[in-house]
C-alpha cells in the first residue's frame, strides 16, 4: 500500500475536508451524534482557512481519499481581523 500524500487543498475538497472534521469533533472523538447538520463543524472550524487562502491548508490523502488535513495561518491576528475568531460550532440551529 502506498503511502499517502500530502497536498494543497483545492476548492473542491471542501466537500471531503468537512467530512474529516466530523469524526474528531467531539474532543477528538466522533462527533456525528452531536450535530444535527454534518456539514456544520467544517464550516466552522475548516471552512474559513479554506476562504483566506492563501493560508496554508492541507489534505491528507490515500487510495480511499481525503484521510486527514492541517490548517494553519500566517498571521493570527490578520485572520482574526477578517472575523473568524477560534470558537466551537453550536450543535444545533444551523439549517441543513
């Protein structure tokens, strides 16, 4: 089995990003039973590195696909500015 790459994020693994976010959502354990809307913890957490490019984001990726990310900013304060602040997504209000 080959090893897995680590890449730059494209737009279109927004979809596989959020989907990894999930199963570490809740302290690092699977977080599913938690939100009502799937999408909702990548959104919050991953969705705004993925707006501020060209932050540096990665995914992780093996035969099966995406399998892991790192994100990270250049500057805190400067992606704080922009308004995304470090906080944890609410487990329910956000439409589907």
């Amino acid at each position: 089995m080959a090893p897995p790459d680590l890449r730059l994020t494209p737009p279109d693994d927004r979809p596989a990003l959020y989907r990894r976010c999930l199963p570490t959502a809740d302290s690092g354990e699977n977080g599913t039973a938690m939100y009502e809307n799937p999408r909702l913890v990548g959104h919050v957490l991953a969705g705004p590195h993925l707006r501020g490019q060209p932050e540096p984001t990665f995914v992780l990726e093996d035969a099966a696909g995406v399998c892991g990310y790192v994100l990270g900013v250049r500057d805190t304060r400067a992606f704080r500015s922009r308004g995304h602040p470090r906080r944890a997504p609410p487990t329910s209000g956000w439409p589907s």
